[in-house]
C-alpha cells in the first residue's frame, strides 16, 4: 500500500493514477472525505495534523509527501508542517517516503519558498526512513499562471530580463511517473534525484501557447525592480509576493541548479502540456 498526499493536484495526482494503472494499491490522503470517494481506499488528514497523518501512513510500504504554500505564507507555519509531516513519518515507521523538492533545496536559504523544502528534507532524513527527494525544475504548468493574461490581453509576462534564457521545464505527469517508480522500487539508501527535462525559452513557451491558442502573444519582460508591484497588483498577498520575488531572483542568478546523486530524465514536450492547459 502506498500512500499519497496531495492526490487531488497535479503531482500527486499524476502519481497516484501511475500506480493505479500498474495494478499497486494507493491510499489517498485527503482532507475532504469527498475528495476521496474515487479511490478504494482512503484516509481524512490534514497535513498539520500530525496524529490524523501518522494513520495515514500506518501500514504502508511507502509514501508520497509534499509542502504545499499556505496562507499566512509565513516561514514559521512552513516549517511546523514540514516538522509535522516529518514526525508522522517517524510515528507510523513508513519505511520509505518520496517527497517533491526543487533544484536549490540543497540551499538553506536565499530561496524564497524553497528554503521550506530544505528544511523538510532534512527532517524527514533525521526520522532514520530511506528518503527519495525528487528535486524538480519549473513545472510546465506553471503557464496557468499567464494563461488569463495570454488569453485575455495577448500578453505573455515574464519576470526576467530576459525571455530568451533556456531552462529545464518538467510536466507534472512526468514528476508523477517518477514518484511512482521511485516508490515501487526503492533505493538501498536515502538519495537525492534531479529531474531533467527539456529545456524552452519563454519566448519559445510563449511562440508554443500562442500556437495552441491561434493567436500572436506579445512577450513583456518585466524587470526585478517591477516585481513585487506587478505580483501584488495582482491580488497576491503581499507576504507571498515578497517570497516570490526571492524565489525569481534565486533563480536569475542561478542558484536552482541539479546537485543531487543522480539524475533522470524526464521527456514530455512543452506542447503536449500547453494544448492540455488551453483546454
């Protein structure tokens, strides 16, 4: 049995239908009993509710964890869950946990939201479980952050100086699979594994959209001194906005970058996500 948190979003989802389809029992965690009912088998826990997630746990081969980013946006709340997470972990003696980390969680800090993912790494490797950290690059899907503004104002906004910059973009279905495999064949030892994907612009990304769309999108790239006015005139809170620009700007520089102990390859094109986002 394993068990997986955040089965209702992308990643966790994507993991959890991997593994239905090759015939392994999956127990999803989920906060709303009705969110659960698709599934043979499920358990009701918070991810701050550390009794409630041990049960959640109790019993299984493996498990899927992650750190979502919640209000207050604060770093004590991230680190408490982290430390949640991390103590069912140690209570229910799951033997073996994937969790989703990102390029730079190897960092302590400078990197905005990432610093959290540091933290619960850490924590879960001191439980004494075996612990796959997949540390991933931008998500593919992240282009539903524009995708008002693409399909409304034909804009495509980036928050660089440049739009012309390669980077790794990985699909969420691709992170899935891996949480998958990593799970029904565990490692003799903890690891660290750096997802590789193909690498776009976001000109490139942009080009790719407006295709999908059947429209020219117009690229505006906006500077780091335009970042936290333009995030939080969005309607985002502005604790949340200033993490964002830390996290942008760890990434201009070129802090979020594979270090772990191995690597895998990860192949879906940005165009099969696009068409699927654009639906």
């Amino acid at each position: 049995m394993y068990a997986i948190t955040g089965i209702t979003g992308h990643v966790g989802g994507a993991a959890a239908r991997t593994l239905r389809a090759a015939d392994q029992p999956v127990r999803a965690v989920v906060r709303n009993p009705d969110r659960g009912k698709e599934w043979s088998e499920f358990a009701v826990a918070d991810l701050t509710d550390r009794a409630a997630l041990t049960g959640a746990f109790a019993g299984c081969q493996g498990a899927f964890v992650l750190l979502p980013t919640v209000p207050p946006f604060t770093d004590a709340a991230h680190r408490e869950m982290a430390d949640t997470i991390a103590g069912a972990v140690a209570d229910s003696r799951v033997p073996h946990v994937v969790v989703l980390s990102s390029y730079g969680a190897d960092l302590a800090d400078g990197t905005g939201p990432i610093r959290w993912l540091h933290h619960l790494e850490n924590r879960l490797r001191a439980t004494g479980t075996r612990v796959t950290a997949l540390r991933s690059p931008h998500f593919q899907e992240k282009v539903e952050t524009v995708l008002d503004a693409a399909t409304g104002a034909g804009v495509y906004p980036v928050f660089g100086e440049s739009a012309d910059v390669p980077v790794p973009m990985v699909a969420t279905r691709d992170i899935g699979a891996a949480v998958a495999a990593a799970l029904t064949s565990p490692p003799a030892t903890s690891e660290v594994v750096d997802l590789e994907a193909p690498s776009y612009t976001e000109r490139q990304v942009a080009e790719a959209l407006g295709r999908v769309l059947g429209r020219d999108l117009t690229v505006v790239t906006i500077p780091r001194a335009g970042w936290l006015d333009t995030i939080t005139g969005t309607g985002v809170p502005p604790r949340l906005a200033e993490e964002l620009v830390a996290l942008y700007a760890a990434d201009e520089d070129g802090l979020l970058v594979p270090r772990g102990d191995r690597r895998q390859r990860c192949t879906t094109p940005i165009e099969e996500t696009l068409r699927e986002v654009a639906a």
